[in-house]
C-alpha cells in the first residue's frame, strides 16, 4: 500500500509546469518567400541563390502569392481568423548568415491569430489554444570547424511559418502530442514535409514552473533547436525539474535561451534572452500590407482535406472503431488510406482494424521498417481477410498465409493453395477427425463425462493439433459438444 502510493507520487509532480511552443515549418514552395530563385534541399552550398536572397543592396522583395495560400490555408485548418490586413516586418539583428541584417517577419499584425489545435490525451480531446501563425523568411546557415567558419545562403529567404501556442500546454506528453498532430496537419495540407533531421520542421520550447495551477505564471526559458520528438520531451521534463530544484534552492529564473544537450540529458544557457523591442520591428518600407480578401480565402480552402482530427472522428462513426484504433490509424495518412482500401463490404472493419495494427504494424516494427516498405499491398490484405470470412481458412492459418505475404508477392490464395491449408468445413471429415481424438484420448473422455469441463478445450486443441489448424472452429465446436455427450 505504501509502495504504492509512493510510486504514484514519483509520476505525479509536486508542481505545475506550463509550456507554450513555437514551431516553424519550411514550406514547400518551388521559390524563395521574397525572391524567383528556387528553395532546395542537399543543393551544392551557395547554388540558389540570387540578389533578394542574398541581400544585395538596391534588391527588392516581392512576396510569393504561394506563402500567402499555404498559410490561409494552416490558419483555416486550426481555426484561426484570417486577418483581412497584416503587416510584414523586419525583425533587426546581425548575424553572420543574414546578409540583410534583417529577416521579414511578422510582428503586430499577423496573418492568422487566435486558433487551436486538437490533440487526444488518455482518450480525451485537448484544445490548445494557437497564438498566432505568421510568415517569416529563414536565414542561411553557418558552419564552424575546419579551421575556421564558412556560410550556405541557400537557406536564405526560404518561406517558414511559425505558429505559436497559448502557454496551455502542460506536460512534455501534452508537447509531444501537439507535435505530432501538428506535423501530420502541414503533411495533409501539403505545406510541409514536416522533416525534422532536415529541419523543415523545428520547435523552441518555452518552459516555466509554479508551485501550483492557481498560482500566476513563472519565468520562461526558451529550449531552441531541438530535432526529436523524444529530445524535446526529454528537454522539457529535465528544464521543468531544473527550475524547481533551483527555486527550492532560492534561486531565481532568469529569461534566457537554453541549449539541449541529448548526450548529456542537459539542457544549459545559450544566451540571455533578448526582448521584442531589442529587435527594433517596422514596417518593411519595401512590402506593402499583405491584404487578403474573403474571395482568396474561399478560394484557397476550397480543396481543403480532411484533417487528421476529422479522420479520426469519421472512422469512429463510420467504421465503428474505439477512439485508440481510430487514433493509430489515422496518426498517418498513408495507413489510414491503406486502412481505408482494405476495408470492403463482407469484412467487419474492426477485423481489419485489429488486423493492420497488431499483425500488420506489429511485423513491420518487428522489422524496423514503416509503412512506405511494407509489402503486403492493401488488395493482398483485402484478400486474405476475404478467405477468412468466407470460412476457406482458420484464423490459425492466415496468420501463417500473412507471414508467407511477407516473403512472396503472390496472392494469398495461390499461398493457401501451395501449402494446402483451405479450411476444413466438409461435417463428415471434421467428424472422422473428432472420433480419433476421442479414440486416442480415453483417460480425458472419462474425466471429461465425471464433470472436468474445462478438458473440452482441451479436445478442441486436439481436433487443432490432428487438422493442422485447418478444422473449421465453430464446427469442431459442434461436434465435438455432440460426440462428447454421447
Ligand atoms: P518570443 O519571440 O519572445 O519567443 P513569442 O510570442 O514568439 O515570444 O512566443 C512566446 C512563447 O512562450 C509562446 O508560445 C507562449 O505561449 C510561451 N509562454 C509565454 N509565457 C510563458 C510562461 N510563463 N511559461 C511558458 N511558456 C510561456
Ligand atoms: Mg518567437
């Protein structure tokens, strides 16, 4: 009982921690936010660029119409107000891979505000509230080492979108969460690749404590550049306990941006953090207010998808399914749309359901491979689940048939075919076999008829065993109740 109680203790904290997140998506655009010259990825250092992107003075920007549609198009999806003004800014500092020594951004006036964004938490839908999403552009990159420093302005100019949370977050699970249906959203829109080791898709965390949920907020650190899901989840849980332990200790927060260090399990200070004003915003005298009519907006949300969440919910509704299968099926797109291709009428869609995420998921996990390598196409699966409720085979055997999938394209009924495993169904061969297990089983028959019911699975098993898994269940169940009393 005690030991009990303490290990619940040790999950549960003896404080609260609030977290907003800032995430920023690379768009997948052909050219630059402000300039023709083409975005790439893995390109020859310093191969796209042009006189915007690299900041040549007289060089002017001009904003891609694209940026403006993929981020209508994130804003409508979360819920947010597309604002019919906003403002595109320059955010001032110098560093050495912004040759401006400015980036455009947005500041007071961006183009999407207030939002939310739904995540599942233990079966419960959260709402977390999304700030803001505006359009900025990236800066190239540095890279130390080697004897000295040498910058890539192909990054430079690249269009980001950052979409910032409310500090409604409040678990480094919560973050995850948010994460990943965040990810999923700019893949089913078609705005991101939402990559992370590429970077196309990054999160700052900003993190604070407080003795309790009715206490006002603490002072925030800023987790930067983090490129995992379970390093930022790490991060957060280690940057929550250092602040309480330092403000047990009578320490105080202070502001600042922190590094993680994934080696260590550490995170430590980067920099003092700077505040709004030290950035000097304006209006960017080159960029007129971006304004938006509501004849764009419908029109850019006119081919809008279903949304994760939405998915979800309709495979619930539709197909039946709990909300925990509904919620692995639909964490990805290319499974849900497997999901949905094999299931077809004649197959209750909860066997498909347990199908594709025990067996199927389970043996590519097993092998460490995702769904672009899985093997067995959508019509193959369909067509072994077919042979199941069509009583050919036994669920025994097309788990062996699904395993042969795995290693032969053929279909799944040459498989059953060339092993010779189609179901027993015929009553006078499943009858022949339950009277040699009777026959080979005195000692069991007699204790069966003094009253050990539970030897009838047992005998079951038998029947199993003598047909090699091919004797159809229900009728072996029959009969062998019939012969039994006998
Ligand atoms: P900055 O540019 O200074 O990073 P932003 O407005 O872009 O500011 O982002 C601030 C982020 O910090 C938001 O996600 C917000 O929810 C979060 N935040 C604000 N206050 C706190 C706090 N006390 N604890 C944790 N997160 C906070
Ligand atoms: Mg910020």
């Amino acid at each position: 009982m005690a030991q009990a109680a303490q290990a619940q203790d040790a999950t549960q904290k003896a404080y609260d921690t609030v977290i907003g997140l800032e995430v920023h998506v690379q768009l997948m655009t052909k050219t630059k936010a402000f300039s023709a010259c083409a975005t790439s990825f893995g390109a020859e250092e310093n191969e796209f660029i042009c006189p915007v992107s690299f900041g040549l003075p007289g060089s002017l920007p001009v904003l891609n119409k694209r940026v403006v549609e993929m981020a209508i198009l994130l804003g409508k999806a979360t819920g947010c107000t597309i604002n019919h003004e906003s403002v595109l800014a320059r955010k001032n500092y110098f560093y050495p891979d912004l040759p401006k020594g400015y980036q455009i951004s947005q500041y007071d006036k961006p183009i999407c505000e207030h939002g939310t964004l739904p995540i599942l938490l233990d079966g419960e839908v959260k709402n977390i509230g999304i700030t803001r999403i505006h359009i900025e552009e990236d800066a190239g990159k540095s890279m130390h080492g080697g004897g000295g420093s040498l910058i890539d302005f192909n990054r430079a100019g690249t269009p980001l979108l950052e979409i910032v949370s409310e500090p409604v977050i409040r678990s480094a699970d919560e973050a995850t969460a948010y994460l990943k249906v965040m990810r999923q959203l700019v893949r089913t829109l078609g705005v991101s690749d939402g990559n992370m080791e590429e970077g196309s898709f990054r999160c700052d965390a900003n993190v604070s404590v407080r003795p309790t949920q009715n206490d006002p907020f603490g002072t925030r650190t800023e987790l930067k550049n983090i490129n995992s899901f379970r390093f930022i989840s790490r991060a957060i849980e280690y940057e929550a306990d250092r602040q309480w332990d330092a403000l047990q200790h009578g320490e105080k927060i202070v502001q600042e941006t922190r590094l993680y260090d994934a080696e260590k399990g550490r995170t430590y200070s980067m920099r003092s953090k700077e505040e709004a004003h030290d950035y000097r915003y304006f209006p960017d005298p080159d960029l007129l207010p971006l304004v938006i009519d509501d004849a764009m907006i419908k029109d850019v949300t006119a081919d809008m998808p279903e949304l994760p969440w939405q998915r979800r919910e309709r495979f619930e509704s539709a197909f039946g399914l709990s909300t925990y299968d509904a919620e692995v099926l639909t964490a990805d797109d290319t499974l849900a749309a497997y999901y949905e291709a094999v299931v077809t009428d004649g197959i209750d869609a909860k066997t498909v359901a347990n199908w594709v995420t025990s067996e199927l998921l389970g043996a590519l996990n097993q092998r460490g491979w995702d769904m672009s390598q899985n093997p067995i196409g959508a019509d193959r699966l369909q067509g072994l689940l077919k042979l199941l409720a069509a009583d050919k085979i036994t669920g025994k055997i097309a788990k062996e048939v699904f395993a042969k999938m795995f290693e032969t394209d053929d279909a799944p009924d040459k498989i059953v075919a060339s092993m010779g495993v189609e179901q027993i169904n015929d009553e006078g061969a499943v009858e022949a076999i339950v009277a040699q297990v009777i026959a080979e089983n005195p000692g069991q028959v007699e204790q069966f008829k003094g009253g050990k019911d539970k030897l009838f699975g047992f005998f079951v098993g038998q029947v199993m065993k003598v047909s090699r898994g091919q004797a159809n269940p229900q009728l072996t169940q029959e009969i062998l109740r019939r012969k039994l009393a006998e």
